[in-house]
C-alpha cells in the first residue's frame, strides 16, 4: 500500500510538469534512459543482448530432440554461427547463410574444422532471385538489400554486389529438412520479406522458434513492428529478448514501434 501511494505521488509530480517546453529536455532524457532499460539499442552484440541468454531456453526446450537443425540467416563473418555451433554440440547442424562473397569468405575462415556448420553462400526472401546488396567501403560487414540512409552515423552504403536469394522454404525443400528447431535472421530490414518466405514452415507448424533483429534498418524497408506481429501472432508466443530472459508481448499498441536495434523471440504455441 504505501509503495502504492509513493507511486502515486511521483507520478502525480511528473504530470504538473508534463508537455511543457521547459521540460523538454529532462523527459527526452528520461525517454533515453527507460529505452535503454527495456533493452532498446541494446541488441547489435549477440555477447550483451540476451541472445545468449536465450539459447539455454531453446535447448532446455528441446532437449528431447536428438539433433537440432538451426539457421543463422544473416551470418555475416560466423561469430554467432560458431557460438551457436559450439553451444548446441556436435550433434547439431548450424546452416549459416551470407550472400556477400567477401564476408562469405570470412565466414567460411572462421567455422574452421567445425562439421556441425554448414556454410551457404546464399540469402533469403519472399521468393527466389537476384538483387542489388549495397555495402559500406570501410566496414565490410555493414550491408543491406535497401539503400539505407545512414547520414546520421556519417556513414554511406556506397558498393553494390549482386547476391543469389532463395526463400526458407525453397531451401528445406530442396534440402530436405523436414523441421527447423530454432530460426534467427538478421539480415537489415529484410527479415519480414524472409518470413514472408517461411510461410509455409509456419503454417504447417515446422519451425519452433524463430529470433528477428528490429531496429534502423526496418525505417528503411518501411516495415513495421505490427507486420511482424500480425504475421506471427496466430501461430507463436512472442517475446522481446532482455539481458536476463524474455519479456512477453500479449498485445499489439503503437508503442511498440521502437526503431532502436533489439530482438524478439517467437516461440511456437
């Protein structure tokens, strides 16, 4: 009760304030700080994100399953793909998925001797084709099927290469992968279209989860929070990825549109 109260009078102080200009300035920074705190632009280094956090989740879930299929869409240069290969054990198989033929090279350098990673020089969409991937000179890493303005950071994407596409659910079928146990893109702003891909895994209840980075890029490729959310919904529990767990996400509200990098996790009803 008198936690309650405490509660009530600083909010109640808050509000004398609230939507005047000479409190600008404190509520932008008090805006920065709760963001920070719910993990927004937290979630480019898979190290500190929760993304690691998470993988125990997975593996206590599916711990029955003698060996899991997972995909990294998005690999870039292998460092996830190696931790989520040394994680899950030899018994599993890691596809790991970039389109550039540099960083693919990369990628390739850094699986080693792993067998459990299989390396594919390749990237996914709604459907099957080529298409333009605009790289920055400096770093190498940084790419995007959309030609993103990243004037605020000084940065331009100023190299074009083309990349071979398939779709998750061209490449299972061809491959011959009846289940994916755990699938995560990061693939800047194009990771909607690569669900779109996906649709007939999800339908037919064949993938059981699925991790998505939402952040900058998404303003970008025009793609919205509430896509993900109306695509998922029916079929997954979804959560955003915090540093010590998950945070449930039962309702859609405008809220939500937070453009600052974070993931989110579905995990399959």
């Amino acid at each position: 009760m008198r936690q309650q109260r405490m509660k009530k009078i600083i909010w109640g102080l808050l509000g004398l304030f609230a939507g005047k200009r000479s409190m600008q300035g404190f509520y932008e920074g008090l805006l920065r700080v709760a963001l920070d705190g719910l993990n927004y632009g937290r979630g480019g280094d898979f190290r500190t994100s929760g993304e690691l956090h998470l993988l125990h989740r997975i593996k206590d879930s599916l711990k029955d399953v003698q060996r899991l299929v997972v995909f990294d869409v998005g690999a870039n240069i292998g460092e996830y793909s190696v931790a989520l290969a040394d994680f899950f054990g030899p018994q599993s198989t890691v596809h790991a998925f970039e389109p550039s033929k540099e960083t693919f090279a990369k990628l390739k350098a850094a699986i080693g001797a792993r067998t459990n990673v299989v390396a594919n020089n390749c990237g996914f969409s709604d459907s099957e084709g080529i298409l333009k991937l605009y790289k920055n000179t400096e770093r190498h890493t940084l790419a995007s099927l959309y030609q993103r303005d990243l004037e605020h950071y000084d940065l331009k994407l100023d190299q074009v290469e083309e990349i071979q596409l398939s779709t998750v659910d061209l490449f299972c079928a061809k491959h011959g992968i009846e289940r994916l146990h755990f699938l995560k893109i990061d693939i800047e702003g194009h990771e909607l279209s690569a669900l779109k891909g996906a649709e007939g895994m999800i339908r037919e209840g064949r993938i059981d989860f699925i991790q998505f980075e939402f952040g900058g890029a998404n303003v970008d490729s025009r793609t919205y929070f509430r896509d993900f959310f109306t695509l998922l919904k029916p079929s997954f529990r979804l959560y955003r990825i915090v540093r010590d767990g998950l945070q449930p996400i039962d309702h859609y509200y405008e809220g939500l549109e937070q453009f600052n990098t974070i993931n989110y996790l579905a995990e399959k009803r």
